[in-house]
C-alpha cells in the first residue's frame, strides 16, 4: 500500500493547487483510496443483510433483557399490544365515525364483489367480518380497510371458472376458492417470513396504473349483465366477446325497468361522488350514498314488485357468520396444485394492492411500515379467512381513502366495521332479499370507476415513455383478452426494462464546463468544451457480464467517431481517453476482461487509458485482479479533473 | 427557461470564485442544464439503435451509389469477397502451414468427439469438411477452426438420448441429431438477423467458466470406458454414476493390454503438450502428436493383432464424402419439436463457444469483429451442415489457438484442413480400422484438460465471490448431475445477480475530501469529513420501480442512523439532505413517486432535500413530472460542492 502513504503526504497539494499559479511545479493528485480489505464473511452477510434486512428490523432487539425481547417480539408479532396501551377515548371516537362509515360502504361492496368472483353474496360479507379482525390484531397500518376488493374478486373469479363451472358444480367451485384462499394467504406469510417482500416490488408502477385501469374497464363491462338485465350473458371477460353479448341481446333481452332503476341510482351515485371530490368535507356523501341507494331501491321494489316484471333481485342471502371451511379446502388431489397456482397468483396481486395502500398513507402520517411485517399479516388474515368460509381479502383503495378521511386513528376502525358487518350477518340479510342486481352492478361501475386512474397514465406518458408502453400493455391486454393475459404483459414489459438497462447501459461524452473543474455530459451542457488530444467517457452503470462487451465497444466507438471527426477538421489526434468511473458502481470478471480487452485495442492505437474515481468495490476488484498494475496506477485518478491536469496540462491552465 | 439564462450570465463569477476570498458576495453557482427537449421519434429510435445497431453496421452504406451498395451489401454477408481481393501468395504460405496442423490435430478429435454425441466416426469428419468451408466464405474472424468440439458434441449426444436410444435406434437417433443441427444453425442465422446476439451476453463469462470445466470433467469421465476398456458403462454422466461403472467393472470388465496403450499414449500426449507450453515455438508438437499417436498406435494394433486380446477397435469409417441428409429432417411430427429445442440450447451453447474465440482473436489482432454478423455465418454454416450429413460444428478453442501460433492469416486455413479431411475421406478413412478406441479417448483426455481454466477460477474469487458462486454452481452441476443442469444452474445464478442489482443498488455517505471540493464516499476514504447540519448520500444506480422503494427507505434510514449519532454527541441536527444524482442515469415514474414521498418524509421531520447533478434523463423527467417546482429549482446544484456552498456556506469556507 505504498502509494496510499504517498498520497497521504501529497494532501496538502492537491487539486486546490489547481487555482494557484505554482501549480506546474507540483503535479501532485490525490490519489484514489483503497478502501480496507473486507473479511469475506463480513461482505457476505452484509449483502445478505442489505437484500434481506435492509430495513433492519431487529434494530429495536439491541441490547435487550430476555423478558424484554419476549415483549418486543409479541409486539412486533401483534402490533396492537404496543398501540393498544396508549388508546384513549378520543381514538375511539374517530375510529368510530371511520368504521361506521366504511362499513356502511363495504356491505353493499361486499355483495356486489362476490358476484364477481361467481360465489354467493354472504361470503363478501364473510370477507368482511373474519379477516378485518385478525388484521386489527397484526397489521401496523392504521388506515387501511380490509375486506374483498373488486380486482382480486375478479381475477379469482376467471382464474377459478376455468377450472371449475361455477355454476354446474357449485360446491366444488366454491371449496377451490377457499383452497386459492388458503395458499394465497400462505404465499403472502412466505414471502414475509422469508424476507421476500422487495419481489412485489417488480411491479412496476406504470405496469399496476394500467393493470388496475383494464380491470376496471372489464368490471365496469360485466356489469352490463345485471345493468341491463341480459340473462344469458358470455363468460369471457375480453371487451369483444361482451359487447357481443350486450348487442345479440339488446332485440329481446334487455330490460327497460331493470335500465331505469339502475340508471337512476347509476345517476345518483356518480352525483355524490362529484360531491366527494369538489367538497373535501362532504366525503362521506359517497361513502353512504351506495348504501342508501340499496334501502331506496330495495324499498321501491318490495312495493312495486317490479321483480315479477323482470327485474333480477339478490333473492336470498344466508344468515348467520361464517360457517367453518376448514374441510372443505382441498388438501390432496388435483385441485390442491391449481388451488396453490391461483392462490399464488392472486395473493401477490393483492399483496400488491395492500402494501401501495399501506405505504401511501404510511408516507401520509409520517409512520414507518415494515412491508414484510405487512405481509406475514395479510397472510395469516387470509389463512384464517380461507378456514372461515372467506375467500381472498386485501386493502380496498376507495374504503381506505374514506377511512382516512373519516379521521381513523387506528386499525380499531377495521374492528368496528367488522362488528357492524357480524350484526349485518345475524339479523340484517334478509332484509337484502329484494334488492335489485342492477343496483349492485351501479354501486361495482362506480367504485371501479376510480380505478381508470387516467391523470397518472397521462403523468407516465409524459415523463417515462418504456413505462406507458408497460402501462397501455397491461391496459389492453386486461380489456382485449384477459386479466391473466394483462398480468403477464405487465410483468414481462417490466422485466425486458431492467434487462435492457443492465445489457444497454447509457455512456456520455464529456466536457468541461468554463471556467470550473468540472466535467459534465456534452449532450445536456452544449457549452462545455472538449480536452484536445483526451476524450473522456462517462460509463453510466455497474459493469457486468450482461453488458461489458457493449461498454468496450460502444467506448471504441466514440473514440473512432471522435477521431475520424479530428481528422476530418485536422485537429491532433487523441492521445488519452478517460473513463470517467463514478457511476459505475460494481465490476465483475467479465467486465474486468473488458477493460483489459479495451486497454490492449487502445494500445494498439496507441492511446493511452486512464481511469477517473473508481468507487471502493471497483477499485478492490481491480487491484485483486493485477488490471492496476496493467495500466499502471499512476492512470488512476482520483477526479477527471486531476486526470486532465495530467494528460493535458496546457489545456488545464486555461481554467 | 428563465433559469438558464440567469445561469449563463452568472457563469463567470461560478464554482471558480470559490477559491477567491470574496465568494459570499456572489454566491451564483452553475445551474444545472436540461437538455434540448427531444423529439418523441428521435429518442425512440435512439433507444432502438443502442439496442440492436449498437455497432452501427450500416455505416459504410451511408451516402453510397445504388450499385456501390450491391457490392458492399454482398461483401458484408461475404466477406471473403472483400478480404479475398488483397489476398497474396504471403499469406497463403502461412495459411497453408496452420491448415495442415490443424487439419493433423482435427482427424483424430473428430472421430472421437463424434463418439461423445453418440455418432459414428465418420459424421465427425464430415463435420470438419463442409461447415469451415462455408464459414471461410461468410466469417469475419481470421483466426478460428470449425468443426465438431467436445463440450457441444458431449451436450449434443446427452440431449438426443434423453429422446432416443442411439444403439437401438441408431437411424432415428441420427435423424434428430441431423434435426437439431438443422434448428441450432436455424436459431444462430435468427439471432443475427435480429440482432438479438446481446441476447448470448447474458451466459456470465464465470458460468462459462464453471460450465467447462465442468463438461472437461464429464468428458474425461466418459473416456474411462475406452481407456480401461469397459464394455459395460453407465449412460448418465454424473461422477458418481460412472465412478460406479468404473469400479464395479474393476474385476473383470478392465482389459489390461488396452489401458497398457492408452497410459503411454496420453503420458506421451500430455508431455508434448507440456512442450508446446514451455516453448511457445514448439507449438506444433502437441498439434501433431495426437495424428502420430493414431498412426503409431494404428500400426501397433495391426502388427500384433492386439484387437483379439480384447482391445477395442475403430473397426470401420464409411468411406467417401458427406452423403445428403436432406431427406433425414424431421419437418413434421413429434421429433420436430424436440430437434428444435435440443438445437436451440446446442446452437446457443455453440455461439457463446464461437463469438468468445472470435472475439478474443480479434482483440490480439485488433480487428473488429461483428458478433450479429458471426452469427448469420455460423447459424448458415450448420443449415448446410444438417443437410449434408454433419453435426453441429462450432469454433474450437484449442484448434483456433494452434490456428493462430502456426501464423493463420485468414479463412483460408479453415478451406485447406477442409481439404485435407476430404481426402481423408476419399481415401485414408479405411486405414483408421485398427486405431484402438483407447487412443481416442487419450487424445479427447489431453485436448478436455485444457478446458479446466483453474487459473481463471482462482482470479474469479479474487474478483468477485458471487462470480464465483456462479461459476462453482455450474461446474458441480455438470460434474454431479448433467450437463442440462449445470446449464441451468448457470443461467439461473447469472440472472439472480442481475436481478439483485438492479433491487438492490448500492448507497454511500459522501464527505468532503480536505482541501478539495471533492465529495467522495467516506468509507473509501477515512479522512473526509461529513458536513455539519448536512448528510450527503449518493445514489449509485438508475431508479427504477424494482428498487425506488428500497432507496427510499435506505436513504431515510442513512437519516435517521445519522440523527441518532448526533443527538447522541449532543451536536446539532441535519438540515439539508444532498442527494448526490451523479450516479443516477433514469429514473422512471416509480422513482419519481419514491423521491416525492421522500421529499414528504422529509419535511415532516424538516430536511430539506437538495439534488446534485442529476444528469439529463433524469433532469428531463423531473421537470416533466413537475417534481423540479415540487422542491424547488433552486434546490437542485450541479455538483455537490455547490449545494454544500449554499445549505452551509460556513463550512464551505473553511476550504
């Protein structure tokens, strides 16, 4: 390490002589630190540490008692005995006025989203009683409500139908979506157990934007069904087929009262949600209108009897809570594999929405919300749900804003509607008898409405054009042919963006800007100069196996552009070219053979290479792989500016 | 643009005057730039360009006549065309000399490398006559040998028999072989044409590595049979599996008089090969010894009728050149589609084998080399191939070096070993009848070991242990399980890596390097200091919906680690918090939401954020997303010393 020792006593007369007019009698640079070799193990279990603790979730364990941290972790285990010990009547209230309002919109949410996953109208209200209650005890966000939402109730619902017709065999339906249930719920604790949580977030944003839109758009088209009283309507769920459906039956099977109750309430619903948004303070207009228009409708047709004029009506939905499920999931067989398959896929999907949910108003309130600890409670919610007769619960976007606006405190809002929904459950339910279908097809379109969240495609198209592609991708393939096919565009379009990133990383050529020692892109600064003789390039990215053959050759190819452009104007030739290192933050073997390969091209050109700031990863790996004592250290700068200084030292006077 | 304009007139008195005494009285520092707005086509066709034009191929087309471009578009697709009209009787001299040495070094390699896919000898052959003779037309590099190699020969015979008994069903089995062929040149021309050849990129030079070595190990395992002259041996390729063919064949499977000749063979081998690594010059001794062992051993064999003492033999080449196999693919049925994917992974595994020799060659002889267009010649070279009778054909690594020490100048050595092995084929192949199975395995031995880079393996730890992991995992599974394994293992690790870095990007605290305006990271570099009130962080990779999360969470953690110590040391809290962007190169709508909700959190605990130097993507979308009026244009610096300047213009002093 004899060169550090040197650089050392060189301090003093470093770059800042650079302003000095002696500086020519010292060509002193600082030189580039070798950061302290790292004990192997240490490095190892500090990556581990970073890709699976990064949020270091044992931080609080330090130098604890043993009784202590048997607290600690029943704490972190069930949040609510650390909240739970400093809530006050004042909470309560707030949590009071939340809950009564969300569950005043979940109820009738809850019956309209089971249809959508082809099960009867009492297991939304399950979904809303069980799970809420367990995720009270473990989850740690404070504003989020619990219970089936439509995308997942959708999704679950093509996914099971094509194994089972939901209506020829309507047990054997029913006991696979409690089996999708449990392994959702079991993929959901998995990946939070296993510290796997960061695997949602390749998800891209944009992929979710239009993921959630074409779901919405696909909703809002089932509900043409039960919106203009078609009884024979297509089961696939592709824009095409629907609309299909909708015209070959508008001769004979539409019906006009059916049309005008729902149009009416239709009407009324999006009035109130206009309210919502134009008066902040009126929030809860929409979030009781859904359960007004239930009573009114319900009520009209009772009198009317309008049901013996066509129009459909809920019929019957079972009283009592939840009966227990636990023999009905599949747990050998067949069906225990596409159960586990389905399961998983609509689990991380509503992993997805709950953890968006969670983090949104997390970031709101300023708390910190551990995304694994998340999942272990979401899956253990779903576990619970799936034993229960509930079927897949997640964090519902619409009842989460209303809850927060509704002034929750916390997750004691979930318990209070989950009580509302049991008393629903046990003395209510009949009262649902004659409730019209189009009514519930009125409450889905406007709720999924919200979801065609347009201003942020909009947003996308304008800073990120690889993401809208992602975003329209999902959008179109959710409404042209299937929420499966959506998903999977989505999550292709997402991965080909990182490994084009990492195959394809960006390079720069730069310059120096007047009057400064700084040296910046060309391209985004036109007024900063060229070295004459030196061509610095920037290498924009780690460099890895994926990509070190293009960074050779594409630096090649600036340095052939740059020298054919000299020649053409009779300029000097190039006698240096600077890798300017900063961003490229790791190396491996073969982007190491890439520099050796570049240096050994460039010495046949007879240029000389010169490296700028490799970062401490780098600048271990090429010492331990002898390429410093190929080019020589002395070619290894601390800034391109030092660099400079040395390969031109005329030009850097000119400062 | 106000602000840049400001920025140009402040340009004078910037980052400079920070060296002068009066630096407060204008405290202007450089803006940062945004680029030119670009047209939505030009960016979209850059970013096509990079990715599969990266090259630039068409360049010699630009600005040509009509008829000029006929003869530079066949030249590209023949370059012999080009490179065949400055040949001269010079180079033909020292073509012809690495001809004929390879040629020595191919005849005995082919007849057992055929016997590894399962072929008899003569394919072998046939495969080192027409594929260099087509590949001398349309290859690029000057210094390869084509013909049949042992790791795709052995990969080659070990997919087909998963599919086909090659003893049982000997004319089947030869068809697929001759249909994978087919589909692997077919899969080769498609990945050129495309320009998808990155796509070979993503096989880490470490996996590469562990993935030889791994098949050297297999292949000199495989030999055991011909050398101990074993009549019963396993068909898998696992250690373990043939260890127990080995030793449960030890009491009466192993023929004496066989191993007597094989030990002195591959003793004399081995030693010739010692020579020709001693003395650089003697190269041609181990390039000829495998063709005197054949020849001494042949004739040794025939005297003493050694093939009734139970030494196996050659027995029989068919006589003549390559038949036509035209008739022999499987263009119909189930076996289309298993030729396909075996020739598909046996194409791809032949590329990375070829572009790698191509590659390093044209590196030492510092010519370019177009990998697109390699691919095309390759790919065409075993269409022509399957349809003649040959297997795939490839570029050897051991034969391209003899190629390039017996002073190769261009293709044309390829045209004369073709030659040589077409009167081998015409005339000589009766004469192999008495060469003894166990010199061919001697010959294979010798030529595999050089396969096993040790010494490569020994720099991979050095450079990088996940590299290494990579590289152990695919050798351990080829040698303990099969060659498909080792394969994927090797595939598998490669992606996990990429995937972990872009989820997972580094982050470091920067401080100021004394004396300097330098900011660097404080790890690498002990002596800088941290800036009271501030804390610098830098982001070291593009952030992307798979990591925006984690750099927001691990920034805030920086924060909050930071905030403990000094509260601890009783010193005053953060203030500003730096961004350093240097590193930064995109950012997507996902990172953008990242660094608004950060912003968020930040001012919920009042930190101010600042940005330096975020480059011109970045800039782009920032101030697309409105994230710039967000924190505000004057929180954004372009480098790190000035932001310090302007968040702690004290400390900035103290220069």
């Amino acid at each position: 390490m004899g060169h550090r020792t040197e650089s050392m006593d060189t301090k003093e007369i470093d770059v800042r002589s650079l302003s000095s007019s002696n500086r020519h009698t010292l060509p002193y640079v600082h030189k580039v630190g070798v950061p302290p070799k790292q004990n192997l193990w240490k490095e190892f279990s500090a990556m581990l540490k970073e890709t699976f603790f990064s949020d270091d979730p044992l931080r609080s364990f330090k130098d604890q008692s043993r009784s202590r941290k048997f607290v600690l972790g029943m704490q972190a285990i069930f949040p609510i005995l650390s909240w739970g010990r400093s809530y006050n009547l004042a909470k309560l209230k707030g949590d009071l006025i939340a809950g009564l309002t969300i569950a005043s919109l979940c109820i009738p949410q809850d019956i309209g989203y089971s249809k959508l996953a082809n099960l009867a109208p009492q297991y939304g209200l399950y979904s809303s009683f069980v799970p809420p209650l367990v995720y009270a005890f473990m989850g740690s966000s404070r504003d989020i409500a619990i219970g089936p939402v439509a995308v997942v109730s959708l999704l679950l619902g093509t996914l099971l139908q094509n194994e089972i017709d939901p209506i020829k065999n309507a047990v054997e339906y029913r006991r696979l979506a409690f089996t999708a249930t449990f392994f959702a719920g079991i993929t959901q604790a998995i990946l939070g157990i296993f510290r796997l949580g960061f695997l949602i977030d390749f998800l891209s944003h944009a992929a979710v934007v239009g993921f959630m839109g074409g779901a919405a758009i696909t909703i809002a088209l089932q509900q043409l069904k039960g919106f203009l009283g078609i009884k024979k309507f297509t089961k696939n769920t592709d824009i095409i087929s629907v609309m299909h459906s909708v015209w070959g039956s508008a001769q004979h099977g539409w019906n006009w009262q059916t049309i005008v109750i729902g149009a009416t309430f239709l009407a009324f619903l999006l009035f109130a949600k206009y309210i919502g948004k134009k008066k902040k303070k009126l929030f809860w207009v929409p979030a009781i209108a859904p359960l007004i228009s239930v009573i009114l409708s319900t009520f009209f047709v009772y009198i009317t009897h309008a049901e013996k004029k066509g129009v459909q009506i809920v019929k019957h939905i079972e009283k009592g809570i939840n009966p227990s499920s636990v023999n009905e999931i599949y747990f050998t067989g067949d069906y225990l594999l596409k159960g586990f398959r389905i399961g998983a896929v609509a689990g991380i999907i509503a992993l997805t929405e709950a953890v968006a949910i969670g983090r949104t108003f997390a970031t709101m309130k300023d708390y910190q919300l551990d995304g694994n600890k998340e999942m272990v409670a979401l899956g253990t919610m779903n576990v619970v749900g799936s034993l229960t007769s509930c079927y897949v619960a997640t964090g519902s976007f619409s009842r989460s804003a209303v809850n927060y606006m509704a002034g929750c405190q916390t997750a004691v809002s979930n318990i209070i509607m989950s009580l509302v929904v049991f008393l629903t459950l046990e003395f209510i339910t009949p009262l649902f008898e004659y409730t019209p279908n189009a009514i519930l097809s009125s409450i889905i379109i406007s709720a999924v409405i919200s979801l065609i969240d347009y201003e942020a495609a909009i947003l996308i198209w304008k800073t990120d054009k690889f993401d809208f592609v992602a975003c329209m991708g999902a959008f179109f393939g959710v409404v042209f042919h299937s929420v499966k096919t959506g998903l999977l565009i989505a999550v292709s379009i997402s991965f080909a963006k990182l490994l084009l990133q990492v195959t394809r990383p960006r390079t720069a050529i730069l310059g120096k800007i007047p009057r400064t020692n700084v040296y910046r892109n060309i391209q985004q600064y036109p007024d900063a100069t060229k070295v004459p003789g030196v061509l610095i390039v920037r290498v924009d990215s780690a460099i890895y196996f994926s990509n070190s053959n293009y960074i050779r050759e594409r630096t090649l190819r600036w340095l052939t552009d740059e020298e054919e452009q000299l020649k053409k104007d009779g300029l000097p030739k190039i006698q240096f070219l600077i890798v300017e290192m900063s961003p490229v933050t790791d190396i491996d073997t073969s982007g190491i053979h890439a520099l050796e390969e570049l240096y050994r091209s460039l010495q046949k050109r007879s240029v000389q290479l010169v490296l700028a700031n490799p970062g401490p990863v780098v600048m271990d790996k090429l010492h331990a792989s002898s390429f410093t004592s190929l080019i020589g250290e002395d070619k290894i700068f601390l800034t391109v500016a030092d660099a400079v200084l040395t390969c031109s030292p005329k030009f850097a006077e000119d400062v």
